[in-house]
C-alpha cells in the first residue's frame, strides 16, 4: 500500500503518528471485512451461482490434478476434445495456491476450497481498497480517506463482484483498473506511477480482453499528456518501457512455445504480444522527442505504424469477437445473457434499473465536468483523469451492461474528493442547510441509494405483471444450482451430458461427465448440438445425439432455456420430455423425477 505513498517534502517529511500511518490500512481492513460479512449473509440468502465462478473453480482443480501450466483445454465441455478457454491463469494460480497450502493445513480439500471462496474476493478487495488509499496519498488527499473508503466499499459491495464465491476474474480486473486510474493522476512520484501503470495495463489485457477500452484509454491519456508538455520524457519512457517487458514476460510466462504463433482476439496471444511490444517501444523512443511538434510527430508516427501492423496482420481482430456467431446461438443463447444487454433494451426491458446501473457513474461525471470547465471540488488535472475514464465507462455500459461494475469503481474517487472539499469549505458551526447540503451529497455519493431509488420508482410506475417477476422468489435449488440434484448425475456411469448452457458448469463441478453446452462463446459446436437436438423432433434428435456419444440427458425445469426450445418447436425433444411423454429411447432416472433436475439416460 505504501508503494505510492505522499509527496516527500520537507512539509511531511518529518515523523508521522502510528495512528496517521495505520489508518488506512485500517480503513481497508474494515471495508474488506464489511464486504465480505455482507457478501456472506446474501449468498445465504439467495445461493444462486455464477457459472464463470464455478468453471473457475473447475480449472483449479484441473490445475491442481495435474493439468499443464500451458494447457487451457477443458476437456470435459463441448464436443470430443474439449474447448480451449480463453482464460488465464494468472488468476487460476493464486486461488490455486489458497487451496493448496490450506488443503495441506488442514487435510481436508473440500474445506480448502470453501475457504478459497471467501479469503480470494477478500483480497482482492482489499487490493482496490488500498488503490483508492494511495489515491488519497498520491494527491495530497489524505482527509478523503474516510468518505472514499465509505463510498468505495458500498460500491463495490453493490458491482456483485467481491462477494464470496466471486472466483470469476471480474474482482481482480476491477482493483486493477483503480490502480491504472490512480497511477495515472497528477501526484507524487510521477515515474514510478508510470511504470507500475504500464505492468497494470498488461496484467488487465492477460486476464481478460474486456479491459481493452480502458488500457487503450490509459494509453492515449498518457501519450497526450506528454505531446502536449504537461508531464516529463521520464514518465512516458517508464510507461513504454513497463509495457514492452511486461508483455514479453507475461507472454512468456503464460504462452507455451509451440503456441507463441497463435493470434488470438479474445485473449493474451500473440496479438497483445506484437502490438504492446512494438507500442512500449515506440513511446520510450518517443519519449526523446524535443519540442512540441517532434513530440506531437512522434507520436502519430508511432499510432500509424501500430494501427498498420493490427490491420495487415491482425485484420480479424478489428471485429466484435461475438458478431461471427451463429445465428441460432445469437437467440437461444447470447440475447438472454443479461450483462450484455445494452442501453436500448434495458429502455425497453427493465428502464428502472437504469437508475442503479448509471446514476453513481453520472454524478461522478458531472461532478468532474463541472470541475474541469468552472472550477469546482476537483482539481483540473484530477478532473481530467476522472472525466476520461468515466465517459469510457459509461460508454461501455451503454453498450452492454456489465460495464457498470468499472463506472462504479471510478466514480468512487471524483465523489469521494466532492465530499471532504465540500465538508472543509463549511464554517466549522454547520447550520441546518449545511448539514442538508453536505448530507445530499452523501446520499448521490453511495451507490445503494441509486438501486434502491431504482427499485422505488419500479414500486411505484412499474406494471403490475413486471412487479409480479420481480417478486417471484425462485431459490438456488429451482434453477439447479445446488449439489444436491447432481448426486444422482454423478451416480451415473462417466459419460456425455446435454443439459442446458447454464448448467454446464455445475455438471462439470459435481460430475466425472463430459458437459456438451456451456456459456462460452468457444463452445460453439456443443452450444449447437444442444440447440439442434432439442428443437428437433425425437427420432431426429436420437441421431444427432448418438452420433456425439451423448449418455444421458438433464432437464433443468426452470432453465430459461427449454422454454425458449418449446417456443420455437413445440413438437421438439424439449417440448416432448416437459409433456410428460418422454420418447421411448429415454429412460427416465427414478430418483430425478419430481426433482428440478430430470436425468434421462439415453437408451443404447
């Protein structure tokens, strides 16, 4: 935490208190430890999974059987041969490590596993806690401290994404990204932020392409500031530097070498390794230009020459990875995956949850806006870091919804800052307007109130149907995301499993079976069995699932899934095993019947 730590004048370079030095990580601990006390008490409560979280968990085991570093095949989903995830694992090894040591303490793996789940989001929250902590050092902010832990800590509480059992790479991505913006805005250190934003940058990219936008950004952000005088040579070459060591590292560390040839757009492959190699390079020869227009030269030399080698040796990256999709995967499968709606369907979905997924963001961003262009709360050189990464933000929500969980994490500094400035400038005797004032802040500050203001406007101007939904109480166990239902599966000789996408995870997790469909966009050729041999009629949907060696089948009853099959082919396999006159070559599992999870064996 102490990395980025104040500025060393002679002002504070004296002896600091304990209580002063310890105070943030104070501040983090108690941020962390609420989080995860919350988080705890929810999943009690509702015990849904997410499906990444849980195939997470299946690569750590396989990680931990034996599998190779390299090797990032799972081979029990899809079609024969497994699918290649384009996964990391740079996140698979320090939850990987967790499970180790503590399965070795205590003896007991199953144990060690339900720790993992809580002691890997607790440190990863407290990574992003002690970003926003440097943040209030870095900027001589030491008195936000306080209402930037408060805000932070609800914050990312509200994104979802460090409760326990979070082992997807969403959590490490959002502390990672806190540390970019923090690293990029005017403070002390200057040089050393930079370079340790360029490793930052190229961590993001390894773990998860999704992050591209605001690596870009911070790129763009960094080269500007240097062609336009407001930052020094040193700063550009140690982010350039950063760049290009830590792409061959991590490339190196991660790529086995008979793959260092694959160019990959969904992943860390040899596009980021060429691209970020030659872009580190190039700001660090950059960085020498002298004068405004050598500079300025430089740079658009440099973006021309990148710009080129992705388009003539990396033209299909330029794509949305998702557009190539077949078409029948488009709707059976990515048009109900909620965090990829955009604002449009939200508008004519659900618009009151516009409110919960925008409003912190927005405020942040008018805050800083205001700031920039009259003087305000912010510093100008804050606001423009702040105002840059936001509008990506919110940009990208607007594109698809799981944008919302950065917009949150940057908005926390901007509203943070707002309120200890407004809170100094108030006479030390508050009158009431004051304390209204300084109390309105707050409340647009925290991001619980934004969902639960969400939440109140659909009580009161939703229809009566959409409250009906939003009310239905549908446990864990109805929508088959409790061990209990798979013990019969298990049971079952190893064998081939279709069952629907959401479920892939947990046969894989509590089952010796190969899962043909899964939510991953790489598992085409499963997703398509499955979509096939249910819209088929029976003796049709025999054939396709003889021909890939499908064992059994698992109808999960409150699938989204199967309703849209018997939608679209109510004369189908679907609509044929929910009539309650299964064809004659399945042989309904007794123990499964009644059960939200029906288990057919496939008669040879």
């Amino acid at each position: 935490m102490t990395f980025l730590s104040e500025p060393r004048s002679d002002v504070v370079r004296g002896a600091v208190s304990a209580s002063a030095r310890f105070e943030p990580i104070l501040l983090a601990l108690l941020a962390t430890f609420f989080v995860t006390l919350v988080g705890l008490r929810g999943s009690e409560a509702t015990g849904i999974a997410n499906s990444d979280d849980l195939m997470r968990l299946v690569e750590v085991r396989d990680l931990l059987a034996g599998q190779s570093w390299f090797d990032l095949n799972q081979y029990r989903l899809g079609l024969e041969g497994g699918t290649l995830m384009h996964w990391s694992r740079l996140v698979d090894a320090p939850i990987a490590s967790i499970v180790m040591a503590l399965t070795a303490l205590t003896g007991d793996a199953a144990l060690a596993e339900a720790a993992a789940k809580i002691i890997w989001p607790a440190l990863t929250l407290f990574f992003a806690m002690a970003a926003l902590m440097t943040a209030c050092a870095r900027t001589a902010n030491a008195a936000a401290r306080l209402p930037v832990a408060v805000v932070g800590a609800i914050a990312l509480w509200t994104t979802g994404a460090f409760g326990p059992g979070a082992l997807d790479h969403h959590n490490i991505q959002i502390a990672l990204s806190l540390w970019l913006l923090v690293c990029l805005l005017p403070g002390s250190r200057p040089v050393h932020a930079h370079g340790f934003a360029g490793l930052v940058s190229v961590l993001m990219i390894a773990i998860g392409m999704e992050v591209m936008p605001y690596v870009a950004l911070a790129g763009l952000y960094v080269t500007l500031r240097f062609a336009l005088g407001f930052s020094r040579a040193a700063e550009l070459r140690a982010f350039g530097g950063a760049i290009a060591g830590s792409a061959l590292a991590v490339f190196l560390a991660t790529i086995a070498p008979a793959q260092w040839g694959y160019d990959a757009c969904d992943a860390f492959s040899s596009v980021p390794r060429v691209g970020g190699g030659m872009a580190g390079l190039g700001l660090v020869a950059a960085s020498f230009a002298r004068g405004a227009a050598a500079r300025f030269g430089a740079l658009a030399a440099l973006g021309v020459a990148v710009a080129g080698i992705v388009v003539l040796a990396f033209p299909h990256c330029l794509a949305n990875p998702l557009a190539g999709l077949d078409p029948r995967l488009k709707t059976f499968w990515l048009e109900g995956v909620i965090e990829t709606r955009s604002l449009a369907d939200l508008w004519a979905e659900d618009p009151f949850q516009i409110v919960g997924l925008y409003g912190m963001a927005l405020c942040a961003f008018a805050v800083s806006a205001l700031s920039l262009w009259r003087g305000g709360p912010l510093r100008r050189g804050h606001a423009v870091a702040f105002l840059s990464f936001l509008a990506m933000a919110i940009a990208v929500t607007a594109w698809q919804q799981r944008g919302f969980i950065f917009a949150a994490a940057f908005a926390i500094l901007p509203l943070g800052f707002w309120i200890v400035r407004l809170r100094a400038a108030m006479p030390a005797r508050r009158g009431l307007s004051d304390s209204l004032r300084l109390a309105a802040v707050w409340a647009v500050s925290l991001n619980l109130v934004w969902w639960m203001a969400g939440a109140q406007a659909a009580s009161l101007f939703a229809s009566a149907a959409t409250l009906q939904q939003q009310a239905a109480s549908v446990s864990a166990r109805d929508y088959c995301y409790t061990a209990d239902l798979y013990a019969p599966l298990a049971a079952e000789p190893a064998g081939v499993v279709v069952g629907a996408t959401d479920i892939g995870a947990m046969i894989l997790l509590h089952t010796r079976h190969r899962a043909v469909a899964g939510p991953y966009h790489r598992d085409t050729a499963g997703n398509l069995l499955l979509i096939d041999a249910m819209l088929s009629e029976p003796d049709m949907a025999r054939a396709k699932l003889a021909a890939h060696g499908v064992t059994l089948i698992a109808d999960c009853l409150n699938g989204a899934d199967g309703f849209d099959f018997i939608a679209a082919a109510p004369h189908g396999l679907q609509a044929a095993l929910r009539s309650g006159r299964p064809p004659d070559w399945l042989e309904p599992v007794p123990a499964t019947v009644g059960e939200p999870l029906v288990l057919y064996r496939v008669r040879p």
